[in-house]
C-alpha cells in the first residue's frame, strides 16, 4: 500500500517541481547509493514525471520496471567487516515513497508560507500494521513550515525533519489545515 496524500493537487505539484530544480541546480539531489548506473541517470526524470501526474506509487513501479536498482549493496558489520547482501524487495518502495514524500511536504510548506492562517498537521499517510509509539504520538500535532522547509531543504530525509522515529517508512507526512 502506498502513501495517501490529501493536498496533492496541480499547485503541490508545481511547488514540488520547483523544489526538485532547486535541488537539482545545487547540485544537491538525493540520489540513493541503492540506484545502478541506469538509475542515476533515470531516477531525476522519473521523479520529476511522478511530480507532474503520479504519485509515489508511479515512481516505484517504474523503478522497478526498469530495473534500477542494483541487485546486491553493502552491509558492513559491527566487527568492521563488509558483506554484500540482496536489496531488499521493497527498495523501490522506500526509496519511491521517501522521495516523493520529502518533496510533497516541502511544497506543502511553501503553500503554508504562502496561504494566511494556513498550518500544516502530521497525519498518517500509509497505513502499518505495528505503528511505532513516538510515531502515533506524532500524529495530529501541529508543525511550523518555515523550520521543516528548512530542516528538509538542509536534509535528506522527511522522518528526519518530521522527527519521527529513526529509519525510514515512518508512514508519516503533513497535510494543510486552514
């Protein structure tokens, strides 16, 4: 199941395009050590493709489509050493998700900024079936734009500005609430 995104209409879009330029041209696009070399180079363009008329769940089918993820990554041990392992089954997902997501709740906060009284809320947008507390604790609480724009803007990862729980696939984004 992938995320549920309530704001995302033709001005989220636009906003997250915009964001994605910004990062592109800073040379600053998060590009996942996960991505084989066809992956590299397909991966800005799809996700500006999922930005412009899909979603998160557009952007993993077609990275898996077009297999662009390697078949094997590193996984080093607490003793030092380095074993080479499978990519997980949901790499695409993660990755599809986590990055559509990071640039929808960018753009959500820039319409915040932009739209008088308008705040943004943490929601549940992909449904778990084990939640984690500090994650459910997250739920419903009321989050500045100007400090998540820019702790997204100067991280790599939503969970990370949303301060939910560490690792990725909080299920978590914001919505805006007028």
């Amino acid at each position: 199941m992938t995320l549920t995104f309530h704001d995302l209409d033709e001005q989220t879009r636009h906003l997250m395009v915009e964001e994605l330029e910004l990062d592109q041209s800073a040379g600053r696009l998060y590009l996942s050590p996960r991505l084989n070399e066809d992956g590299l180079g397909r991966f800005p363009t799809l996700l500006k493709e999922a930005m412009l008329t899909g979603d998160a769940a557009l952007l993993a089918s077609k990275i898996l489509q077009e297999r662009l993820l390697s078949d094997l990554e590193p996984r080093k041990h607490k003793s030092g050493g380095v074993q080479m392992v499978r990519v997980s089954y949901n790499a695409h997902e993660m990755l599809a998700e986590g990055e559509f997501n990071k640039f929808y709740v960018r753009a959500l906060c820039r319409r915040a900024l932009g739209e008088t009284g308008a705040k943004l809320r943490i929601y549940r947008a992909k449904p778990v079936t084990q939640p984690r507390h500090d994650s459910l604790e997250k739920i419903g609480q009321i989050i500045d734009p100007v400090e998540l724009l820019a702790d997204l803007r100067g991280n790599l990862g939503v969970d990370a500005a949303l301060k939910a729980p560490s690792g990725p696939n909080s299920g978590l984004s914001v919505e805006l609430v007028k």
